[in-house]
C-alpha cells in the first residue's frame, strides 16, 4: 500500500530523493508508480524549504500526488504497479479523456503528465544549479528551466506570476543549504548522482506517453 500524501514538516534531503529515484526503475526498465509519488513528495518538501515561492507549483504537485496514491490503494491498484501498466490498463478501458476533458479529468495517465512535466522543469534547473558558479543568478537559472519546460503549457497569467516569483528567490548558497548534504562540493557531486537517475525516469515516461500520444491530454 502506497503511503498517504501528506508531505510532512522534516526537512528536505537531497540523499532521500536520491535513494528513492534508484528504486524508481525495474530491471526491465518500468517505472513503479509508487517510488515515483515517494520521489515526488521529496521533491515538494524541496521546493516548501524554499517558501512560498515555488507555492503554485508545491499545490498542484501535492494534488497530483494525492490522486496518483488514491490509484495505488484503489481496488484496481494492482494495474497501477508501474506507469507503463497504468497507461495499458487506462487506455484498453477508455479511462482517459484524449480530445477534451470530460469523463475522466482525473484519470492517472492525465496526473502523472502534469508531475511528468513539472519533472522535467526541477531536472533542468538542478542540472543548472549544479553547474553554477556561487554568484550564479538563481532567478536567471530558474527563468530559463522553466521557459524550456513548463511554461508552454501554462496560461500568460501564471507565466507573468512565475517570472515575478522566480525574481524573489534566494542565491545559490541557500539553495545549497536546503539540500542538507554538507559543503557545496558535496551537493554537486550528489546531483551528479541524482540527476541521470530522475532524467532515465523522465525519458523513459517520456518515450512511453509519445508512443500513446499522451503528452497532449487535455
């Protein structure tokens, strides 16, 4: 049984969600749904360390969550062991909306493109993050992750109200420290662990959701 979502007040460690990425993949490559959620809540403890900054994100991310783990410890939570299965299951049963949102706007496969999306936004910043020098700007780093994923499929209103957060956030060093690994060498050297890990994830749905015509659903 996959846990519940609440994401609760410990502390963000980049170690956990390093841990929990290595279980996400079986040996023949599928992603088990319910490391993935685990990977995620680590994730918004991340971004709530940082405040309410990234909060349009954090909420959305925690509902996602709550969806996917209500899938997992359904009565068909056996067709929802890994994505893969989840995407077999829901397309062979007509569960998901494809054209419009109608009978299913909630359906798993439609959930897990929004985390999916969102995954991709953390994974090009932390790479940048990784790669920065101290006086990098954080805002800059973080404007241009999000201009390459997310904000395409956002409404102007929430890319204007991104780009104005965004300007609010900390320096490298903070975000450093939020990680509670140790010295920045030390946080480098783990995202360089880390970050191949969330992107194989990321390519693998990715891959899945093309094959399906997914990565558009309403």
């Amino acid at each position: 049984m996959a846990d519940s979502v609440g994401v609760d007040n410990q502390k963000f460690c980049l170690q956990e969600v390093l841990d929990t990425f290595k279980l996400c993949l079986s040996e023949n490559k599928e992603v088990y749904l319910e490391h993935y959620v685990a990977g995620w809540r680590g994730l918004v403890k991340f971004l709530n360390s940082l405040g309410s900054v990234f909060g349009f994100i954090s909420k959305d991310a925690v509902n996602k969550i709550q969806i996917l783990v209500t899938f997992l410890n359904g009565e068909n939570g056996s067709q929802y062991v890994t994505v893969q299965s989840m995407v077999k299951y829901e397309l062979d049963n007509q569960l998901v909306d494809l054209t419009k949102r109608g009978s299913y706007p909630e359906s798993g496969c439609r959930t897990l493109l929004r985390l999916h999306r969102a995954l991709r936004w953390l994974e090009l910043f932390l790479e940048r993050l990784r790669t920065s020098t101290e006086d990098s700007k954080t805002s800059a780093m973080c404007s241009e992750s999000y201009n390459e994923s997310l904000a395409q499929h956002h409404p102007w209103a929430i890319r204007k109200a991104s780009g104005l957060a965004f300007c609010m956030l900390p320096g490298r060093p903070a975000f450093f420290e939020v990680m509670n690994v140790g010295p920045p060498e030390q946080v480098v050297a783990m995202l360089g662990e880390a970050l191949p890990l969330i992107s194989e994830v990321y390519q693998i749905t990715e891959d899945l959701y093309a094959q399906h015509n997914l990565l558009d659903l309403p």
